[in-house]
C-alpha cells in the first residue's frame, strides 16, 4: 500500500510549528483566505528570536478547524504499540504525523551516524511494498525545509525509540488534519476559513502601534508571559539594540532573525495582492505592490549584509545593517498607513 498526503513548501518555513501547518493545508486553496487573515502579527522575546504571532502558536487546538491528537510516548510503550504501524494507520485516516526523531538515524540529515540530534519531523507517507515513510523537515543544506525524504522502517523505529523522553519537547505524537470546508463537520467554524478584511485592518493598526489585542491573548496564549516581548513594528526598530550587542559580543547572530524577518515582509506583500485580486482595495493597489516590494528587497538585503557579517566579522557591515533597519520603519509605516485608507471596509 502507498499513501503519500499531499504537502507543498510553505510560504512561511522559519520554523517547525510554522512550515508544518502550512506545508499541510495550503495546497487546498480553501485555505488560503484563512492564512492571509492570519500570519501579520510579530513578536520578538528578550533574546530577539522573531517569529509569528497567531492563532496555534502555544498550541494547535487554538486553530478551531484542526483536528487534533495527542498521544503520549508512555502511551505507546504501555500498551507495546508499533510505532511504524500505528503511524500508517495515522496516515491513512489522513493524519500527518508530528514527532520527534533521532537525526542520528536519518539519512538526509546532516547528524546521519555522526551524533545524536534528537529533532521534531513531519511524517506525511509511506510505501508498506518498499518499506519507506516519507518524511519533512529541516535537514536540508543549512537547515532549510524539505519534503518527501524517506527513511526505512527499521530507521523510523531506532530513531523513535533513541529519543530520551527527557528530549521529546511534544512527549510523543501529535497527529493532525484540517477539516475541509463545505463538509458537515465544518459548518460550525465557516467563519473561520474566510477572509475578514475589518479584522486584517484591526491587526494591521495593532501592528503599527506595536500593541496586541488582549481578547486574542486571552483566548491562544495563557501560557505565554506577554511582557518579556516585544509586538509589531517595534520589532523591527528594537533590532538596531540587537546589532550594537553583536558589536559588543553580548550576542551571537542567530541567521533565523533576518531571515524571519524577510518571510514577514514577503508574506505582507503576498497578502496586499490577495486583496488586490479580490477587489478589497480601492484604489492605488499596484502603487502599494510596488512600494511594498521595495520593503521585501530591503529586508533581503539586510539579510544579506548579517550573512556577509557572519562570515567576515567586518563592523562595518552593522552600520549598513543600521541604516537599512531605519529605512525599512521608515518605509513600511509610510506605506502600512496609506494601504489602511485604501481598504474597502
């Protein structure tokens, strides 16, 4: 039996929690209205990790038309459960299988018989005849996303059970699908597939103000300390701090930020033509394509100019980064407050 889930590279592939989500449901554009309406809002902590700010963050159930299954590792070994037949049984009721792994075992990784790394992986196939599960994750060249790896039977099997509990962030498998519009089941939460524009504007204004809707805290994330981050526009200004205490080497650069960082921007615009096809803006949508493409270029070279400093240590490279960072706020609060007046709301 072959059963292979559709996947596809997501827009957003930062991180697990992010590419995982999206790389399982946005090839049904169903989808993709409820993915625009989302993914705006960012957050970054004390150390200046970057990331999105949604629905599912803290927790998948948040999202209201997931399906979701946690099973314990104890669970497992109690009951003395294959593991390898109970993901395929998974897979054939159409559930993507989230879990961690030993990379010691998996060949397309970079640890592959080198060390152990114990590392969250998406399980979206099998083939019983050739005794392979089609995996994702991030063991491409320097920990990019890929899909439909394969690894043995007997490997999916030694890298499960080599994981030490201790390590095993999830503690065993999530499984997990959507719910497709238009079902049965998917009447209660209609509302949650669609594109609200009213909402897109609201988030869009927290953005710029640098605040977060407290009714959104309260309902996703009452297991997150709000106050040790910082939300929206304000990220990006707080970043020129982060490069003085690289100078000062109180910082290690983590690639992650810039590149977070750029997958915003490139995200916004995407959105802005979304709404421009979908006719959710008055006028000027392709002056606002264009400026708006102008602040994705920006972020890419900042990007850069952090990958060129990684590599040379040359100082001079964070004032660059500096002066890009200032134009960048300056940019996007210019064009983020005249796309707000152009809505049809």
């Amino acid at each position: 039996m072959k059963v292979n889930l559709p996947i596809i590279h997501p827009p957003i592939d930062n991180v697990a929690r992010n590419a995982y989500l999206l790389a399982s449901v946005l090839h049904n554009k169903d989808f993709e209205p409820w993915f625009f309406n989302n993914y705006i809002q960012i957050f970054s902590d004390e150390g200046f990790y970057i990331d999105f700010d949604l629905p599912g963050y803290s927790d998948p159930r948040c999202i209201q038309w997931m399906n979701f299954t946690h099973i314990q590792r104890d669970f497992l070994v109690k009951l003395d459960l294959k593991i390898e037949e109970f993901i395929m049984k998974g897979i054939m009721e159409g559930y993507y299988i989230h879990l961690f792994l030993d990379e010691y075992f998996i060949p397309s990784s970079e640890f592959f018989q080198e060390r152990n790394f114990p590392h969250n992986i998406l399980i979206h196939g099998f083939d019983s005849e050739k005794g392979i599960f089609h995996i994702a994750g991030f063991f491409g060249t320097q920990g990019k996303f890929v899909y439909n790896e394969s690894i043995t039977q007997q490997e999916l099997v030694d890298s499960f059970k080599s994981v030490d509990p201790q390590e095993d962030d999830l503690n065993g498998l999530i499984l997990f699908k959507a719910t497709p519009k238009n079902t049965v089941h998917a009447n209660r939460y209609a509302n949650f597939y669609g594109f609200n524009i009213q909402f897109v504007a609201d988030t869009i204004k927290d953005y710029l103000h640098s605040r977060q809707n407290m009714d959104y805290v309260n309902a996703n994330h009452r297991d997150v300390n709000q106050s040790t981050r910082t939300f929206g526009i304000a990220v990006t200004e707080s970043l020129e701090r982060y490069l003085d205490l690289l100078l000062t080497g109180e910082r290690k650069l983590g690639r992650r930020t810039f590149y977070t960082l750029h997958q915003h921007k490139v995200t916004m615009l995407s959105r802005i033509k979304f709404m421009k096809q979908n006719n959710y803006i008055k006028s000027d949508a392709d002056y606002i394509i264009d400026r708006y493409s102008n602040i994705t270029k920006i972020t890419k070279n900042i990007e850069n100019i952090m990958i060129k400093f990684m590599l040379t240590q040359d100082r001079d490279l964070i004032g660059s980064a500096k002066s890009k960072i200032r134009e960048l706020v300056k940019e996007e609060k210019q064009v983020l407050h005249y796309l707000l007046t152009q809505l049809n709301i």
